[in-house]
C-alpha cells in the first residue's frame, strides 16, 4: 500500500490525524510508523511513551499496511473517533 492510498482510506473511514503518525513527530495514545536508521520501519502504539505492539518492517508499504489493519481493527472494537 502507498502512502496516498492510505490516506484516503483514512478519510473513508474518517480516522482523524491525531490517531495516527506517518513517519512525521511520534504521537502519543496515537499508531505511529517511524523510519529507523537502518532504513526499516518501526509500527507500533504509543501510550505514556510506552510503545506496544511493536512490528519491524523491511518496507514503507509493509508498514502502511499494518498501520491501516490496526486502524480498522481499532473502529472494529469500538475506537470513538468522532472527535
């Protein structure tokens, strides 16, 4: 998945910003993807600066995907994002 795609999956879903982080500054209570130094691309949770769930993936495009899966499996369970 690029990167475009996921946003406008995002807007489909009406997923605000402050849910998730695309390789931009790390959010807290929110899904981040950040680039690591050697080129890989770290998903996870970031909650009270603790990260949960943490997936390491070779690709930008591997690690879109997984955002987006945790993204919808969020709204699945219940995630409120009205606000």
């Amino acid at each position: 998945m690029e990167k475009v795609e996921l946003l406008r999956k995002l807007i489909k879903l009406n997923v605000p910003p402050r849910y998730y982080s695309i390789g931009e500054e790390i959010k807290d209570y929110a899904h981040n993807i950040e680039k690591l130094y050697n080129g890989t691309y770290a998903v996870y949770y970031l909650e009270r600066g603790e990260k949960s769930g943490l997936k390491i993936f070779n690709t930008e495009e591997e690690a879109l995907s997984k955002l987006i899966e945790r993204l919808e499996e969020d709204i699945k369970d219940g995630l409120d994002i009205s606000t």
